[in-house]
C-alpha cells in the first residue's frame, strides 16, 4: 500500500538526490551554490515529514540563511565576468 508520506518521501529524495550530485557535477560555481540550497532545503523538509521541526527551522536559518548566504558573496566577490585579454604591443 502507498500512502502519500511515502510518495512524498520518494519525491523529496529524488530532488535531494539530484541537486547533490548537480552541485558536485556542475561546472559553473554559482548553479553549484543555488543546487546546494535546494539539497539544504530538501533536508528540511525530510526533518518535517520526520516530526522534528525545530531540526527543520535551524538547518534552513543555520544552513541556508548563513552558510549559502555566505557562499553566495564569495562566489559575486571573486567571480570575474568578461575577462579581456591585453595584447602588448
């Protein structure tokens, strides 16, 4: 018998799955920081469906309100778009 807790499990694994094998996959550092949050919060939606909300509410503050927001400055910090190229002559 499938229930909906069931599917809904599946579901969310398949996503959590996926973007965590994006963010090693993708070459582009700034796809693998926005696959990150969505592994992050997949996490927290499987520690609702386990009954443990306040796990929930401090790994999507912790997690993805410290920790991604973080990653996200570095990666506009550091990344450098449309380098040219100087040729001396």
């Amino acid at each position: 018998m499938v229930t909906a807790e069931l599917v809904a499990f599946a579901l969310f694994a398949i996503v959590t799955m996926a973007s965590s094998i994006g963010v090693v996959l993708v070459e582009d550092v700034w796809h693998s920081a926005l696959l990150l949050g969505v592994a992050l919060l997949s996490f927290a939606v499987h520690y609702v469906m386990r009954d443990a909300e306040f796990l929930a509410a401090m790994q999507i503050l912790v997690y993805v309100g410290g920790v991604l927001i973080l990653i996200t400055f570095a990666v506009m910090l550091v990344r450098q778009e449309g380098e040219t190229e100087v040729v001396e002559t």
